[in-house]
C-alpha cells in the first residue's frame, strides 16, 4: 500500500469563512477559486439552501506543499484544549535570543489580527523558546 503525501486539516468552528482568511493571513495561503460556474464566493454562497450558505471555508497553500485547511461550521463552541494543533515554524534554525526576538515579533502580528497570547515558554537545557496562542475562535496553535 503506497504512503499518504497529501492530507487536509480540518477545523471545527462557528465562522469558517472568517477563520479561513484568519488561517491564510498566518500561513501566506490563499483562498481557491470558486466553483467555474461562479464569479465569487459570494455568488456561490448566495445560490446554496439557506441552511448551508457559509457552513464552510477552504484554504491552500499556492506552492501545494502544505496540508489544504477546512474549516466547517458547528453549532457548539470551543469547550475545552484541542487535541491537536498547529505549529507555525517561523523560528527554525534560530536559537536563543535571536529566536525569541522572532517568534516574539510574530506574535505581536498575530495579535494584530485577533490572535491571543497565551505563553511564553522560555528556552532551557532542553527545548528551544515557543510561543503558545489562540486563534480569534480559540482553537491554540504554537509559534516554534
């Protein structure tokens, strides 16, 4: 049986499209084409039965080396820690201060758009410094 390469993470959330665009911001992904038969989102939203107008959201990596991201709409919030999470490597290869200072300096971004600090954790003889945050619907992800 041949290895999977590609995969799709999914995220359980109450506004696919605004966590979507939230998800390309950080990432640098970009939301696909609509369906050939419609000029916008908007458009192919606005032709779906009320009920699922908005009930999801996609985004992609444009060089399609990442995982595509899904995000599908649930009627119940964020309760408890997710199980699984992202981490953002913006700070591979770097060590220390010179790190810290990067990881420091894309949290200070993502906060600008809605992300919330959590923790800091520091460098010590084992791990190197990351950063723990929330998305703006309060899924975590780590800055590493």
């Amino acid at each position: 049986m041949p290895a999977i390469k590609k995969f799709q993470v999914t995220f359980d959330c109450a506004d696919p499209e605004r966590v979507a665009r939230f998800w390309c911001e950080i990432l640098g992904y970009e939301v696909p084409s609509p369906p050939k038969e419609f000029a916008s989102w908007d458009e192919y939203h606005a032709a779906q039965p009320p009920e699922e107008r908005g009930a999801w959201f996609a985004c992609q990596d444009p060089t399609g080396e990442g995982p595509r991201l899904f995000f599908q709409r649930v009627p119940e919030g964020k309760a408890v820690k997710n199980r699984v999470h992202l981490d953002v490597r913006v700070g591979t290869g770097l060590v220390g201060d010179e790190r810290l200072a990067v990881l420091e300096a894309e949290c200070a971004r993502l906060m600008a758009l809605g992300a919330k600090h959590v923790l800091t954790q520091r460098a010590d003889a084992v791990n190197e410094s990351c950063i723990t945050m929330q998305d703006i619907e309060g899924n975590e992800f780590c800055l590493d």
